[in-house]
C-alpha cells in the first residue's frame, strides 16, 4: 500500500516512507501491477474493505470463468459445480481475501490462465492475445510467474506443427517483451534494479534511514 499511495501522489513506484521529501525509484520483490491495481481502487475510494471486495469480486468471477471452461471440456455439469464449490471455499486461496495483499489477485489470474488453457484445448486454438496479455500481468505481479512460459510453449506445440507453432510463439514472445522492455528502461533510466530486488523492498529502505 507504501507503493500505491506514493503512485497516487506523484512519486511512483516507490518504497520511500509517506511524507518524505525524496522519491527514490525502485522495483522491489513483487512487479509494478499489483501496486498501480490498489493505486487505481484508492482513487475511487481509499478503504480496505472495499479493496478487499473487489479483490473477491475479481476471484470468484475468475472461478466461475474456469469452472465454465472444465464444463465445456468435459461436458460434465457435476465437475464444474465440484470445482467451483472447492475453490470457492479453499482455505488455500480465499483464505488470502482478508489481507489487502497480491496473492488474491494473483491466483485469480492464475485461474484465468487454467481456464484459457482449457479453452485453448477445447477449440484446438492458442489464445495468444488472452494468454499473453495473463502472462504479462502474472509475471509483473510476481516475477516468478516466468515459469509458466512451460505450459505454454507446450500448448502452442500441442495445438499447432512445429512450423506453425514457431510463429505464435515468437509472437506471443513479442508482446510479451514490449511492456517489460518499457519497464526495464524505467528502471535502467532512474536508477533501479532490471531484476526483482529483496533490497529495493520497503522494510529495507525504511531500515537504512
């Protein structure tokens, strides 16, 4: 929230302590999303719980998303009521609601990316637009979300000839490389770590002063 409230007061992505002076840019463990997505909720209405609620409203709607996609690969009504009831409440994931932290919305779309990999099988189709607009937000909200380019090099190759499937690919590389080329030269250009940084964190800085 450190991070949110200096983006909504001109100093943008920073772990600086509220009411400082100086702006000190800097990509901390977590990516820029999750901080200009509560930034983006404050503006409208500074209260927890309303972040928390939409937070929710956001999780379930991703569960009802990828319980329709298993009803249409399975053609079973009873496996997608069985898994919509199991994650909706999984102490594993909605437990994470209470807390204004990344998690929620990460798993959230974690189950968007399940539910187009699904999709992508039922219509023998890559989704390239959809998977990598989710890739891109996974991965600037937890940087080890990278791992999931597995799953997908091996739907694409699935779904597609070697040919074919080298062409979505580079694709789906190119878009996927525009916003973290934008953002690594935000981070070159003011200082901060290319890499996600334990010591760009908060509770680091604040310890420094």
């Amino acid at each position: 929230e450190i991070v949110a409230t200096n983006i909504l007061s001109g100093c943008g992505v920073s772990f600086s302590p509220l009411g400082s002076n100086e702006c000190i840019s800097a990509f901390g463990p977590n990516g820029p999303v999750y901080p200009f997505f509560i930034a983006s909720l404050k503006f409208f209405y500074d209260n927890d719980y309303f972040i928390k609620a939409f937070q929710i409203l956001i999780y379930f709607t991703s569960i009802l998303f990828v319980s329709k996609s298993i009803h249409h690969y399975s053609k079973s009504n009873r496996l997608s009521n069985i898994t919509f009831i199991i994650l909706s409440i999984s102490p594993l994931t909605l437990a994470w609601s209470r807390f204004v932290l990344p998690e929620t919305v990460m798993i959230s779309i974690s189950l968007f990316f399940i539910g187009y990999v699904i999709k992508s099988l039922v219509k023998k189709k890559f989704f390239t637009i959809e998977l990598s607009l989710i890739f891109i937000l996974m991965t600037f909200i937890r940087a080890d979300a990278v791992f999931f380019i597995v799953p997908i090099v091996y739907l694409i190759f699935n779904l597609n000839s070697f040919n074919e499937g080298l062409k979505k690919l580079v694709i789906f590389l190119l878009i996927f490389s525009i916003p973290w080329s934008i953002w690594t030269y935000r981070n070159l250009s003011s200082g901060a770590s290319i890499f996600p940084n334990i010591y760009e964190s908060y509770e680091t800085k604040t310890k420094e002063k």
